[in-house]
C-alpha cells in the first residue's frame, strides 16, 4: 500500500478548528491527501486556499473539499462518494457541531432538538459506520486509524441555555468509550479531545447572546475570556490534535478523554509544541 493513498478525514473543516488542522496535517503530513467537509463549498474553498498559501500550490491534489451536511444520509453518502475506491483512511476527525439556540431546555422546540443530535451525535456514529471499510483497510496495511472526537467541557458541565449542547457532548463521549472497547479488536482506535474555550465562530455567536440574562447566566465569562485573551488559538489546537494523532501510544490514546488543559505540564506535549516553533 502506497502512503501517498492514505486519507484523513476532517469534518467541520471550513473554519476554526477543523481549517487549522486542514492546513497543519497538508504540512506535516505530506504522505496524506486531506477530505475537508464542511456545509459550505465557498468557505471550504477558502480554508483549502489558506491552507495552500501555508504550504504551497503544488498540495493542491492532495486536499478535496465535500460540502455536505454530516447531520443526513445524503451527506455521509456524498463524503464516502468522495473517497476513491477502498481509499485507506488513517484518521477522522469528528470536528462538526452545533451549539443550537442558547435557551432554556423548556423553550426547545423538537425540530432544534432533532437538528443538534443529528449534527453533535448521529453524525459521528454513522460517519464511523460507513468509513469501518477505509479504516480497516488502512489498519491491513499496518497502520493503525485514529478516530477522534471532538468533546467539550460542556460533556461534564451543565451550562444554562446550552442544554441540547451539553447533553449531546456527554452522549459523544460515551460514544467514543463504547467505540473504543468495541473497534479496538480490529485495530481501530477511537479517542476524544476538550480543546478548550477556542477562538472559533461559535464564540462570536456565544459572545453575541442578547437574550434575556438568566437563560444564560455564563454570558458574561466568555466575555471575560476573549478580553482577557485566555482562548485557546485554532492552530495551537489543531496542534494538540495532531500530537494526539500522531504521538500518542493507542493504549493511551482511547484510554480516557484528552483536555487540553489538563496537558499543559506533560513534558511530551510541551517538547512536541515547542518544536513546532522552531522546526
């Protein structure tokens, strides 16, 4: 199997998080083409454009763009489309989320219900379920995938007026632990991430709440973190997931849910993160 066949998945890929690590995996991994999926084709072109302006012109075949909505069957079918035929795939990244209205659980409607458990948990379940050929196909070659969730904070904390949010966060992350135990036997790896408050457009839409103040009594912590400039960067970010990724033993690797701020003492993350800034 040639390297240069691998694939890495990357949902939510045209903004924040998801476009950092576009432009971070076509840079350090140059053994791998990139699938960036995301809602819109024009952001998604403009997170592939700063991605080749990081790296160059020359990566351009190795990054293919998909807008699809991961939330329906249409779109998990149009991003397995996207693949060649028994493409492996050495990593996927469940990057997509939605937060949905900031509102009391009480004021939610079933439509909004349904939306955000479509995009924050039945994507990544059944993404994963169409993609166990790739990923097994790659781990035949020797090369064992990595599957890693997104989580939050907000999995283990109940924020007022994140309720959908929260409750789908926690869901994701039984998910990864039941996936972990039960594709570990076919050398899939399965592992989730907190990366962290990051400076990504949901915060914008979080700072930008103008809803009553006792649907959302942390409103004004979040203020207080973008002023005091304690988020997190996107590159910094996609940096941790890469170490993740790609440094991190598989034992270790599913073993429990990673939280960036719980690394800031691990010698190994700070050599990987240093060595970032002056390789």
């Amino acid at each position: 199997m040639s390297a240069s066949n691998k694939w890495v998945i990357i949902t939510g890929g045209s903004s924040g998080i998801g476009a950092a690590l576009l432009r971070r995996l076509i840079s350090c991994e140059p053994q791998l083409n990139c699938l960036a999926v995301g809602r819109r084709h024009e952001k998604l072109k403009d997170a592939k454009r700063q991605a080749l302006l990081s790296h160059g012109s020359s990566s351009s075949d190795r990054i293919k763009l998909v807008a699809a909505d991961v939330s329906t069957p249409d779109g998990i079918s149009s991003i397995i489309s996207a693949l060649p035929p028994n493409a492996p795939v050495k990593y996927v990244i469940h990057n997509a989320g939605l937060l949905g209205p900031i509102a009391p659980l009480m004021d939610i409607d079933r439509e909004t219900w349904r939306q955000v458990v479509a995009t924050n948990l039945e994507a990544p379940l059944f993404l994963t379920q169409a993609l166990i050929p790739n990923l097994k196909q790659c781990a035949a070659g020797g090369d064992l995938p990595r599957v890693l969730h997104v989580s939050s904070g907000a999995a283990v904390n109940a924020y007022e007026g994140w309720g959908p949010y929260c409750i789908t966060k926690a869901g994701l992350n039984m998910m990864y632990r039941c996936l972990s135990a039960e594709l570990s036997q076919h050398g899939i790896l399965v592992g989730s991430v907190r990366p962290g408050v990051v400076d990504t457009p949901m915060q914008d839409v979080v700072r930008g709440f103008d809803g009553p103040a006792e649907h959302f009594p942390a409103h004004e912590k979040f203020h207080d973190l973008h002023r005091n400039r304690k988020l997190e960067s996107p590159d910094t970010v996609a940096t941790y997931l890469h170490w993740l990724l790609s440094e991190i033993n598989g034992d270790e690797f599913g073993a429990e849910e990673k939280d960036i701020r719980n690394s800031k003492e691990d010698s190994r993350w700070i050599k990987f993160s240093e060595d970032q800034k002056t390789g």
